[in-house]
C-alpha cells in the first residue's frame, strides 16, 4: 500500500524584492528541501496584493507558485493586517503569521489582527518583545530569517570609486532608513583627502517627498518634485573637499545588489530600526563588518557586545517626518543613532581595516551557522506542523 502525501503548506507573501518576499524565498527553500508539500500564493507589493500568476513570474522557486496541492496549514507573511480575505480562504485550517515590525509597539488594530492566527512567528526577540508588550493574544514565537549561502559573485566595478575602502548602504530614502543622515555621518567624517568612498543604492523617489506631495492638486506630484536625487544634491551643497560618493537610484537586479556587496568593504546603515535587517545580514554572509544603529532585531545575531553598534537614544516616531511607508504610531518608539559617534566608529573603521574585516567574517561564519536553511527549516516545520 502507498503511504500517502502528508498535507502541505499554503505561504502567501509579497514578490521577492520586497523584505517579506525575500525572506519568505528564504523559509520555502528550507522547508522545500525537507520535503514539505508547499505552494505559494505570491502577490503584488501593497496592502494584501493580488496573486500573481505563474506564467507571470520569473523568479527563484517559481515552481511552487499556484501549485495545486491538499494542504492543511496557511502561513500569512505580510505585515499585520489586511488578512481578512486569507483567513476566509483558510477555510477552518490551521492558519499562521509570519509578520515584522520596527518600533517597539504595535497599534491596536494590527494586535487585534493577530487575534484570528492560530500562532505568530516574528524573526527576533526584538519583535516577539513588540508583540507581547503591545498585549499581542496569540502564541507569538521566533524564527530567524534563513542565512543565504553566498556563491561566488564577480564584484561591481565603479569608476569614481576606483580602489578606494568603500562604505555602502541599501536601502530606500525613508525616514526609517535614514539614508539622510547616513550620507552626512560620512561626510563629516572624511574629505577627499581620504581613501574612502560610500555607495549608496537606494530609491528613485525620496518618499517623504512623495507623502509631503498628496497635498498637491489631484494629478499629484511630478516626478521631479519626488525623485531622490535633489534630496541627495541638498546633503552636498555648500560642501568642500568632498569625499568620493556614488548615488545609485532605482531598481536594480538581485544579482547587481550581491555585485555591490561583493565590492564593499564595510556596509553601513543608521536605520531607526530593523525587524531583522536582511542587508545587514547579507553583509556578514559576504564576510563584510558593519556599522549600524545599536538597536532592533539585527542584535540577535550581532549581540549587544558587537564593537560597531553605534550609540542612540530612543525618540518617539511621531519626532520624525513620515513618508508613504510608515506612519508614526501613538507611544512607539525607534532610535535615533548619535552622530558623533557615528563619525568615530566610521574613522576607527577606516584605521583599522583589518580589525574590522576580522570582525565580520567573524560574525558572519556565526550567522551562516546559526541560522543555515537546515537549521532553520527543522524550526519553522516544528511551528508550522506541530504534529509533524
């Protein structure tokens, strides 16, 4: 007699390219190379999204989208909220979310969101200590992000840059990721007198702009008056002795970000927060350190002792300008790094080199370890099959 297929696992998340989508490409692989049964609702960025078809995705695990197979457990991987429509699909099944937050609370719809799940899995202590301050009711537990294996990358050369140490950032113009003020933390740190450079890839649009300009007429804002670029010019001007400094704005394939980390020496982000912050973790997976905001879910794999962390103090979100990702909650809080010691933490960096590149690929051996697809996936099965 053929023993039959356990029941598998429907995932709906958002595309890659997005954090959620490229965290949940990370969570299927692990479970899909222990054989769990899986297919995978994958949909457009944006509130709950639509489904894409698979005839309309090209992307890694495109054989598991829209797969047709008896599954008894719904895992939801979006932000909280906008689930209604999943729990219905759900259809009395055992239904999960997977979910991430950046202050230190949540709003009290998003708790009231997370009553309807069976459990929560968040993927740092940092969030799980949001959720069950916040008065989450539901069993809310870890699972770190899956740790990338990094095969060879041919780094991205760039002219201006030459051989210079290179700082880098990722990440959107966003009041959380503050983009802003990680460029002029590197120019009062250095001139052009300095060996050192910074790359940052971030947006096309400067989305506070973006959400400053829906109170324009109806046709909304031009695209001028919302790229990035002048945000970026404004940081410059009035400066002397600048040191070297690329900008790249706008989307750009996966494999020309690992090219950028490939060329980096040190990345560098003083982010308000992070659920987990992939980049920064990617950067420790190529063997890079990183100098970032001693606050979020990224101290769970680089540990509050970590020598880079760069000193905050806690301010409410409501004290930042919001953009059209993020809206301040009432009492939440984020950090704010200090400037000053970013600018030191950047220089000792820049005079110890090798200190510091003994540090990442410290941390980074670590995290692979740790949080390997293996490791991962045996956790993520035990939450999602209990009874497996």
């Amino acid at each position: 007699m053929t023993e039959r297929t356990p029941p598998g696992v429907r995932w709906i998340s958002w595309l890659p390219g997005d954090g959620f989508g490229d965290a949940a490409v990370g969570y299927l692989g692990a479970l899909d190379a222990l054989g769990v049964p899986l297919t995978w609702t994958v949909l457009g960025w944006g509130d709950a999204g639509q489904p894409v078809e698979r005839r309309h995705y090209e992307g890694p695990l495109d054989h598991l989208v829209g797969r047709a197979i008896d599954h008894d457990t719904v895992v939801v991987h979006l932000p909280p909220g906008h689930h209604d429509r999943w729990r219905e699909e759900a259809d009395g099944r055992r239904i999960v979310l997977c979910t991430t937050w950046e202050s230190d609370r949540l709003t009290d719809s998003s708790v009231d969101a997370c009553a309807g799940f069976d459990a929560v899995f968040v993927p740092s202590t940092f969030n799980q200590q949001a959720l069950l301050t916040s008065g989450c009711p539901t069993p809310v537990h870890v699972v770190p992000h899956c740790a990338r294996r990094i095969s060879r990358v041919e780094p991205a050369h760039f002219e201006r840059i030459g051989d210079r140490f290179t700082f880098y950032s990722i990440g959107p113009w966003t009041t959380r990721k503050a983009i802003a003020e990680t460029v002029t933390a590197f120019l009062d740190a250095f001139d052009a007198d300095d060996e050192v450079a910074l790359i940052v890839k971030t947006s096309a649009l400067d989305h506070k702009a973006v959400r400053a300009g829906r109170g324009l007429p109806a046709e909304g804002p031009s695209g001028h008056e919302v790229a990035v670029w002048p945000a970026f010019a404004s940081l410059l001007a009035g400066r002397r002795n600048v040191p070297a400094i690329q900008l790249i704005a706008g989307h750009v394939p996966a494999r020309e970000v690992d090219a950028l980390h490939a060329r980096g020496n040190c990345f560098f982000s003083l982010t308000r927060s992070e659920g987990w912050g992939l980049n920064i973790a990617d950067a420790l997976l190529f063997g890079h350190p990183v100098v970032v905001t001693g606050w979020g879910g990224h101290l769970d794999y680089l540990g509050g002792d970590y020598p880079l962390l760069v000193d905050y103090d806690l301010v409410p979100t409501a004290d930042d300008p919001p953009d059209d990702w993020f809206s301040a909650g009432e009492g939440h809080r984020w950090a704010r790094a200090r400037h000053d010691h970013t600018v030191d933490v950047l220089r000792w960096v820049a005079d110890k080199r090798d200190e510091a590149a003994a540090i990442g690929s410290t941390v980074g051996a670590r995290l692979a370890r740790d949080c390997a697809p293996d490791v991962i996936g045996r956790r993520l099965l035990s939450l999602v099959r209990p009874s497996s």
